[in-house]
C-alpha cells in the first residue's frame, strides 16, 4: 500500500499573474491528481504587500471585510478602500489596495501619493478600530508615508506657510510640519507589516533601492532622496518625535513602501516586523511544517531578495526549524523563474521547478500561469513519490 503524505502549499502571490489563493490552489490541484489519497493543505501567504489582507481573512475566524468608500489614488483617481476588521478589534489595512503601483495610469515617481491609506485609515479608526496593522509592500509613491498622515491630519508647509502638494518631490521644499490636528494612534497601538528591511536613506534605502522601480530617473532619485532626508531632519524638532525612538530612519523597515514605515514610526510611534514572519504566525504556518512531507512556497521570480524578508525566505527558515526539531518536511520551490539555485538557510536543498521552463517561454508561462502552476504541483507530488525528492528538480 502507498504511503500518504502530507503537504503544505504556502506561496506568495504570483505578481502581475495569480494571487496567493489562486497560486496555492492550482499547485494543490496537481498535486492531488497524481495523488488523491494525500493530505493537502493550503496555506496561502503575504510578506505585507499584495495578498495581505487575504491570507489573515484566511487564517483568522470572524473577520470581516469593511468598505472604507472611494478613497485617494496614488495618482490622485479614485478608487475602493476597505481595511479588515478581526474580531478582538483590531483593524487591518494593506497599502497595496489603495497607494499600491499597479493602480498608477502612468508612472509619477515624485508626485504618487500615499494619502489613500489615510483616508482607509481613517474609517477604521472611526469605526472603532483599539489597534491597526498595516501591510507595508508594492507602493507606488516614495512620500515618507506623508500622503496617508496628511489625511490623518498632519501638515506640510513650506517656508512660506503654504501646504506642499502631495508626493515625494515637493519634500525638499518642506520648511516646518504642524502636528496638532494629527490623530493619536489607536489605544493598541500599531504594528507595520514590511516586506523589506531597507532604511530610509542611504544606498539601501527608500530612494535609492526601490524608486527606480517605480519609475524614477537618478535626478528623480536624488530629489526624492534629499526630501526624505528633508522630512526627517524637520520632524527632528516636533515634540511628538521627541516621545519616539530616536533615529527612527536607521530603524530596519523605515525604508519599506518609499519610506510609509518611517512616518508612522517616527509620529505614531509603531512596531516594525517582517510581515512573512507575522503572517505565517497568524496562519499556522510552522505548526503545519512541523507535521507536513512537503511544504511548497514559491513567487514570481526567485532571486537574492527572496531571502530578505520575502515569503519563499521566510518559508525555508520555517522548514530548517521544523527539521532541527525532529520533523521529516522537504521544502521545494516553484517560482516564474530562478535567478540563482533555492537553499535553506542551514543549506538543505530544495526541490524546485521554473513555470518558464515547464511552459517553454516566458509569454506562456504569463499566458495562463494557472496551467502551469498545476503542472508545477503535478511535478512536485511525482517528485515525493519517488525516492529522492530533492533528485528530480523538474525545473531549475
């Protein structure tokens, strides 16, 4: 008689193609076709950008999806806000939905806007939020978060007592900022899920690291640079920043969404963490580990960043320590396509398989990702059932 295993499906949204959901369940398809008899679980996962408020929809009963209204675009266009209610009142809202870059019409590195996670904000807090998480990943803007506390009261005036247009450009003119009408944090504070540990400034930060993504020019990276420093070097002198971590720039994660995680550090005096670690915290996703044969993570494209913070990263770190413990679980890999080689961090290898390579170019692997997400999982249940799992790769 076959042995049955189990397995655990966690990835990351499939960026531009599936999200999380879609990805876990196309990969847990295949794998139940070639074996049926096999315990599949289904764990999709978010790192605090994309996907966010779907995997804690997920993974914590009696949460409730609430319709904040049309909020503030990143270019200004309005669109739908909705944050997540849990049931001990905590509010989550996810910056992808309202401030993200897929919601640009075109690219406008200095002038995109994080005001719309404000108004999301908001609502929330009006609503009765005791305390917020917010996922911090795949901004449009790189505003310092200014956008979302302007709409949360805060005040930028330039040197002629004149309010600055929004964005990260007119940062370099900001002369004096008014945190009186600024609303107070909720009572349970606030904790911000980033999917990176950049600083604000310097060559790892904000600016300099994650700008030129989102379109801008080394001019353009230098004038968002020198606001950011600008913003930082004027909030220096406000008392609220007085009550808070000093240097709050330094802070790991400071950097994450153009710098949205040192806003909120610096005037709200929020929490940091790895949004893939607190996420796969809230859907169980180590206690599966430490029962499962295989545990499957995967992403858009496998590269040096998947393990800085990223879900694949966090996913293997999670399967060394079920392993350390005593558990029998093989991580593998299924991603777009690989840049390099997946290990574990304790440098175990992982199974892996490219949709590039299963579907023989880059245009088909985008023309219907499910199929060969599907085909990925049939790969990968064909590879547990053999004797060597980390021998048949399928892919890169």
């Amino acid at each position: 008689m076959r042995v049955t295993l189990k397995a655990v499906i966690a990835p990351d949204s499939f960026k531009g193609s599936l999200d999380a959901a879609a990805a876990a369940a196309a990969i847990g398809s295949g794998w139940r076709a070639v074996r049926p008899l096999d315990e599949v679980v289904l764990l999709p996962q978010a790192d605090g950008g994309e996907g966010t408020l779907d995997a804690i929809a997920t993974a914590v009963p009696g949460s409730r999806l609430r319709d904040a209204g049309p909020v503030t675009g990143p270019d200004g266009r309005p669109v739908e806000g909705h944050w997540l209610e849990l049931p001990d009142g905590t509010a989550v809202v996810e910056l992808a939905l309202s401030s993200g870059l897929p919601l640009m019409g075109v690219p406008d590195p200095l002038g995109a806007t994080t005001r719309g996670l404000g108004e999301v904000i908001a609502a929330a807090l009006d609503a009765g939020a005791a305390a917020l998480v917010i996922g911090l990943g795949g901004s449009a803007s790189t505003d310092g978060g200014t956008g979302a506390l302007r709409a949360l009261g805060l005040e930028l005036l330039d040197a002629a007592g004149s309010p600055l247009a929004d964005g990260g450009g007119a940062l370099g003119r900001l002369a004096r900022v008014d945190v009186s009408r600024l609303r107070p944090p909720p009572p349970l504070g606030v904790r911000l899920l980033g999917d990176v540990t950049a600083p604000l400034l310097g060559p790892a930060g904000a600016a300099a690291v994650f700008a030129p993504q989102k379109g801008a020019s080394a001019a353009e990276v230098a004038a968002l640079e020198a606001g950011l420093t600008r913003f930082a070097d004027v909030l220096r002198g406000t008392p609220v920043a007085a009550a808070r971590p000093p240097q709050p720039e330094r802070i790991p994660g400071a950097g994450a969404a153009g710098g949205t995680g040192f806003g909120f550090l610096a005037l709200w005096g929020a929490v940091v963490e790895a949004g893939s670690a607190a996420i796969a915290e809230l859907t169980g996703l180590a206690a599966a580990a430490a029962s499962a044969d295989a545990v499957l993570t995967g992403e858009g494209r496998y590269d040096a960043t998947s393990s800085t913070g990223k879900v694949v990263g966090s996913t293997l770190s999670l399967v060394d320590r079920a392993v350390a413990a005593g558990a029998s679980a093989r991580a593998g890999v299924i991603a777009g396509s690989f840049a390099s080689t997946p290990v574990t961090p304790a440098g175990r290898a992982v199974w892996s398989a490219s949709l590039v390579e299963l579907a023989g170019s880059l245009e088909a692997a985008l023309d219907d990702p499910a199929r060969w997400l599907y085909a990925a999982g049939i790969a990968a249940a064909s590879a547990w059932g053999s004797t060597d799992p980390d021998g048949d790769s399928g892919g890169d």
